[in-house]
C-alpha cells in the first residue's frame, strides 16, 4: 500500500511538472514496470514513466517535451539540439519528422549511432538558452542546423514561424555560416523565408509551392 501511495504521488509530481517520472526508488521503480506490463503505465523511453491515460491526452509536441523535461532532469549539464529544441522553441514543423531518439550536443564527442535513444552530436563551444529548466540551442541556431538537416519544405515551416516571432533573416545566415555544411537547400529556405505566413500550414503550402517551380505568391 505504501508502495503504491508513493508510486502515485511520483507519478503526480511529473505530471504537475510536465515532465516523465524519472529517477524512482527501487521499490516505485517495480511497481512502475508491473503496471507497464499492464498497460495502466507507459514508458516512452528507458527509465521514464507517465501514466498512459495522461500520455494518451498529450500531443506529439508536448510527449517530446516532456521526455526532455526528463532527461534534462536526470542530465542537467545536457544542451539538445534537433527536433529537441524545435520543440522547445514551440516552432512549427511537420509531426512526421518525430522518431523515439533524441538530440543532445556535446562538445567532445559525437556517436553514428543513438545508444538508448539518445544521439550524441559534437558541437564545440556550444552556446545555449534556458527553456523550462532545459538546455538547449539559442534560437538562431536552433533554426540554422533545422534547415542543414531538413527538406527544403520542412525548413521553410521552421524558418517563417522564427521570423515571425522576430528572428532575422541575417541571425540566420550568420548561424548557417558558422555551422557550415548548409546545402543549396537550405540557403534557398532563407532566400524565399518570410514572416508573413500565418501558421505552419501556410508555410507548408508555401514551401510546396515554390518546391514544385511555382511563381512565389504574394503574401498578404
């Protein structure tokens, strides 16, 4: 019953949080995986908890910053990049492009793989900005590596959403430069970026457009 009870109030204290439950006793760590067995619990990612009903109610967004709530709570010193801070910068972008690893930068190393979950990418002197407790790119660069790693779409959904909030485009650039290795791509996303599309819809449609060689259309 004990067990229970402070298995309960763990599970209240990260939602309240926003967050996964993580870092459990041992005893609460057992009772979690028997109701994981059940279905009463998720595990989005090794060692972390959430209920499944609460899980359920939660969007694809907000399940990502949560599980990096999580993992900055059990990695203070970890900075996240990708996906990770596209998130936590509330940016637009396409749903589809989630998976279950997640990005964090660090200035020594870099791994080809994700080793339970977690993809390691070396960024040397790597600046940050706090967000809800967590680490994680500025928005400029945030910005810069999401239109080095995304398609030309997928980064103008990124790009107008930064303008809009009052990014320039010269941020941007500036960013892209030190980062290197930015395509063609990329470059044409800031080129053709504009803060005058709405929501990521509109950017979508937008990037679409002029992706298929259509005459960009005037935005209101």
């Amino acid at each position: 019953m004990r067990v229970n009870i402070a298995m309960n109030q763990f599970l209240d204290e990260a939602q309240q949080q926003r967050r996964c439950a993580v870092m459990p006793t041992r005893a609460v760590h057992q009772a979690l995986l028997r109701r994981v067995r059940t279905g009463e619990i998720v595990s989005p990612m090794r060692g972390l908890y959430a209920r499944a009903s609460y899980w359920k109610s939660l969007d694809t967004v907000e399940r990502n910053r949560h599980v990096v709530r999580a993992k900055s709570r059990q990695h203070p010193e970890w900075v996240f990049g990708g996906l990770e801070a596209v998130c936590m910068h509330g940016l637009d972008h396409d749903y589809a492009l989630h998976s279950s690893n997640l990005t964090v930068l660090s200035p020594t190393h870099a791994q080809a793989k994700p080793v339970h979950g977690i993809t390691h990418i070396c960024m040397p002197n790597c600046n940050y900005a706090v967000i809800d407790g967590v680490k994680v790119l500025p928005l400029a660069q945030t910005v810069a590596m999401g239109l080095r790693s995304f398609d030309f779409v997928n980064g103008m959904q990124i790009a107008n959403c930064a303008l809009r909030h009052g990014l320039t485009k010269q941020e941007i650039g500036d960013c892209m430069s030190r980062l290197g290795n930015c395509g063609a791509s990329a470059w044409r996303v800031l080129e053709y970026g504009s803060d005058r599309c709405e929501n990521g819809g509109e950017s979508r449609a937008y990037g679409v457009m002029l992706d298929e060689g259509v005459a960009p259309p005037l935005l209101q």
